[in-house]
C-alpha cells in the first residue's frame, strides 16, 4: 500500500501546474502511463492565449470564446479563466519558460492570432510551445523533494467508498498497474487529481499522442461521475498528410500568419464557406476541408505559406519547417498536405469553478474536465489556458478542505485471473474500434451512423469485459476498456443532440435550436 496527500494521474501541464502549486506544503505523487514529457501539452504548437497586450481586453477574449463556443460556454466559467490569464502566463514568465521576445511589443513577447481570435493575444514560444513550457515545468518537477514522479503506471480505477461498500461518495486512491513489473499496486490518497488529457485515439486520425486514450473519463464515469458534452470532439483542420508523418500538426498559427488553404491546382476555397476565410473558426474549417474532399474525392487538401519570405517562415515555424522538409517538403517553395484529424475532447467529466467533480476528494483539470469554458467549440491556444487557471484553482481547493481518514483499502485481488491466451484479440478490437468512430462518428454524423456505431460498441463492450474479467490486466487491455467506455460516452452523447451545433454536425438535424443545453449523462 502507497500512502500519499496528493495522487495526481497525469503528466500534462494541469498536472505540473497543480503539482507544483501544492508541493511546498504537501507530498505529492504523480503518475504517468509512458515518461513525464509524453502528454498532449507536450505536442502542443500555437501557444496560450491570454490579455497581455495594452490594445486587448478581457472583455474581446471573453467575446471571441463565447462566439466560438457557439452559445454553449458557460460565461462564468470564461470570465474565470481569462480574468486569471494574465497571472496565469506571468507565473509561467518568472519560473523561466522561454517564449519568443519581440523588442517592439508593449508587452515584450511576441502575439501571434489564430483562428478565431479578434486580435493578437497568442504568446508563444516559436512553434514548439507546449514542448519548452513541459520541459521547463519538468526541471522543476524532478527536482522538488516533495514530489514523487512514477513513469510506466497507469491507473486501473478511482477507490471509492462505494467500491469499498460505503454509503459515502468519496474517493480514497486508485488502483495503478506498474507497466515495466507487470504489478498491481493501491494508492491511497487524502485527494486525487485527474489530469489525464483527452480521448483523440477513439479515432483512427488524429494529432494526439498514443497515451490520449480517454482514461480520466472512463475511470471517473465508472466512478459515478456526471459526464457532458462529449459529442464535441474538435478536429483540427490541418493535420500532416504523410505516409511516414504519424500524427503531425500544422499549427493553427500557420494559418494566423497568412498561409492559405488551396485544392491542388491553387484554388482557395475557404472563402466559398465563410466570409472569415483561413481564420474561421477550427469547426467551421475542418468541415469546409471535409466537404472539399468527399466532394471531389481528394485525400488531402494543401496550405500554402510559400508566399511568404523564407526567413519569416523559417524563424515562426522552424520545428514545422524541419518536419515537413525530412518528409522532403520544403514549405517556403510548396504547400503543405494536410486533412482533419481528431484534436480535442471539448466535454469531459463535470466540474465546478474549484474543479471538483460529482465525488468528493476527486477533481479534473485540464482537457479531462469538462469546466463549461469550451461550449460547443473550443477557441484555439485556450486549452493551455484552461490547464494553468485550473491547476492553480485545484491546489487552492485542496489546500482549503480538510483530509477525511481513509478506511481499510484492500489490495488488487488477482486470485481468480490468468495470463492472456491471445493478445491479438486487443489489437483487432483496437483498430476496428477507432475504424468505424471515425466512419460514422467523424465530422458530419447521421442517426443511421450513430446507429451502427453503437451497435458495434455494445458488441466489444461485451467481449472486453469477458476478457477483463478472466485476464491479468495489461496497459493495453486498461486503454482499451477505457477508449470502448469512452466511444460509448460520445455516441450517447451525440444521439442526445437534436440539432447542429458547434463540433456536432448532423445531417438529420442540420437546424440549431433556440437555446442551448449542455448534454449531460449521469451513471444510472
């Protein structure tokens, strides 16, 4: 048994945010199901948007948000964030993180804009900036005596009082598999933090890393916690079209700086869908491309910044720059191949302003909860936003309760268990999962699609179930189980929405409704 006050399951920056906000007066352990770098942040490019700029207003970031969010956002939980945003991004300044310096800007950082934003309010550091915030974020990290970091575990499920036969709603730790020994072990902790990211490897395209397999979802609605809005699912617009370019993104920022979006004879087409062009919101340009390509039959579309002088395009973007020109793409001569892909889980398991869930002592932060900042459409660069306020809203939560002493917690029984025969059978149901989710739960959906995807869930639900429960449990059986439960959650979710709105796209449903309504599911 492993005692800690603070278990946080997570690498991510809401993770190290939190982390390090409560690690002076707490003992804090955090686990990651691969190394500490592999987490969505760490992928991420554009930046952080927040109010830093003398010509920009809280009041504009709080409109474009909710303009992007089309009418979904919850307006407290905006105002919350963005009013923090600016010591949000000040805290990230004085623990040392790089961002890119611009001597003729008042606030000395170079903004850069992105799709949907009213102005420049992006900071950044180059096109790499979730990469220099986590390693920064990581120095500090391993060396703080109070922080006890555990690579290769991944988390099974929360321990709660009603898995202990309790009548409280509570939760006291986590079951954790230690990947590299093949071991169960029990965490037990005053609170746990999930920090888990997003569920983008229910698709079969998408930006996100291997470990974004919906994991915090899964765990917290197996737990009793409310989940909303898990229709939502963003999918950038630009995503590398390459045999050999396994998940590559191609910044919002790309387009931010002038770069524009071409069939491949040179035509645009952006501007035939919306009046705002290559700087529409990521909904309303993923589906111009979607229509493009099933229109014309194209496996790909192409964005252009070749216009563009080649120092300029070599100084913004250089690690986009290096990619695409080992794949043998020179982007200041030609244009980039690009498709949607999955990006960004929008709902997730719901949580007050404090981040707390249905189930005291359990939070979710980050990409993992759903806060009501993102409404129907998230507004790009607010997600590392989200990650900073409401790590530091978490850590002033915990430190303001009282620790509740922990019951008796048994260990993991593996009595009645056995080595897998055939692992195949994970790997099948794996790619078939993420196969049809993109065919019939993509960017445009009917209820005949839903239908049949449903279907099929119910099916590998059963099977993986039968297989959890006569199996010893291996990461990849624990994802699996995790991203089936969380398919589920999508396709419940989207079967609830009765019209088009943001993310959701409905050919059944192609009106949106008069007022809008969250979709939230709770365990029967």
């Amino acid at each position: 048994m492993e005692h800690t006050d603070v278990l946080i399951i997570g690498s991510g920056l809401a993770a190290l945010t939190t982390a390090l906000h409560l690690a002076e007066t707490m003992q804090i352990t955090i686990l990651t199901k691969k190394t500490l770098q592999d987490s969505a942040s760490a992928w991420a490019q554009g930046g952080i948007a927040a109010v830093l700029a003398d010509d920009d207003t809280v009041e504009a970031h709080i409109q474009d948000t909710l303009i992007a969010g089309a009418g979904l956002c919850d307006e407290a939980a905006v105002r919350f964030v963005v009013e923090h945003g600016r010591a949000a991004v000040q805290w990230l300044v004085e623990v040392g993180v790089p961002f890119t310096e611009d001597a003729a800007s008042d606030t000395g950082f170079h903004l850069t804009r992105e799709g949907g934003h009213s102005t420049r309010r992006i900071i950044h550091a180059a096109d790499a900036t979730g990469r220099a915030v986590q390693r920064t974020l990581c120095q500090q990290i391993r060396q703080h005596p109070n922080i006890t970091l555990l690579e290769h575990h991944i988390a099974i499920d929360l321990i709660t009082g009603a898995k202990l036969g309790r009548d409280d709603q509570r939760c006291y730790g986590s079951y954790v598999l230690d990947s590299l020994h093949g071991r169960v072990k029990t965490f037990a902790a005053k609170h746990t933090v999930l920090a888990t990211g997003g569920a983008g490897k229910v698709y079969l395209y998408t930006t996100n890393p291997d470990v974004a397999t919906g994991d915090g979802v899964a765990m917290a609605w197996r737990a009793g916690c409310s989940v909303a809005n898990m229709e939502f699912m963003q999918f950038h617009p630009t995503c590398l079209y390459h045999p050999r370019a396994k998940s590559f993104l191609i910044s919002e920022a790309v387009r931010g700086e002038g770069g524009l979006l071409k069939l491949a004879d040179g035509t645009r087409f952006m501007p035939e869908h919306d009046a705002r062009g290559e700087l529409a919101p990521r909904d309303v340009v993923a589906r111009a491309i979607d229509w493009e390509m099933k229109k014309r039959g194209l496996d790909c579309v192409y964005l252009d910044i070749s216009h563009q002088p080649a120092e300029f395009i070599t100084s913004h973007f250089p690690n986009i720059y290096q990619r695409c020109l080992e794949l043998g793409i020179d982007i200041t001569r030609e244009p980039i191949p690009v498709v949607p892909a999955a990006h960004y889980t929008c709902g997730g398991v719901v949580t007050d302003l404090a981040a707390r869930t249905d189930i005291a002592n359990l939070y979710a932060v980050g990409e993992v909860a759903h806060t009501g900042l993102h409404g129907a459409n998230r507004l790009a660069s607010n997600s590392l936003l989200e990650c900073l306020v409401f790590g530091r809203a978490v850590a002033q939560t915990i430190l303001a309760t009282a620790p509740v002493q922990a019951p008796v917690i048994p260990e993991w029984d593996e009595s009645r268990v056995t080595d897998a025969d055939e692992e195949i059978v994970l790997s099948h149901n794996w790619d078939e999962l993420r196969r049809f989710m993109w065919d019939y739960v993509g960017i445009v959906r009917t209820n005949k699609r839903l239908e049949r995807a449903a279907h099929r869930i119910a099916l590998l639900t059963e099977e993986i179930n039968e297989y959890y429960a006569n199996f010893r449990v291996s990461n990849d059986l624990i994802e699996l189980r995790n991203l089936v439960m969380t398919a589920d959650l999508i396709v419940r979710c989207a079967q609830q929405r009765h019209e088009s709105r943001g993310l959701h796209t409905s050919r059944d449903y192609p009106e949106t409704l008069a007022v809008a309504v969250d979709t939230v599911i709770r365990p029967e």
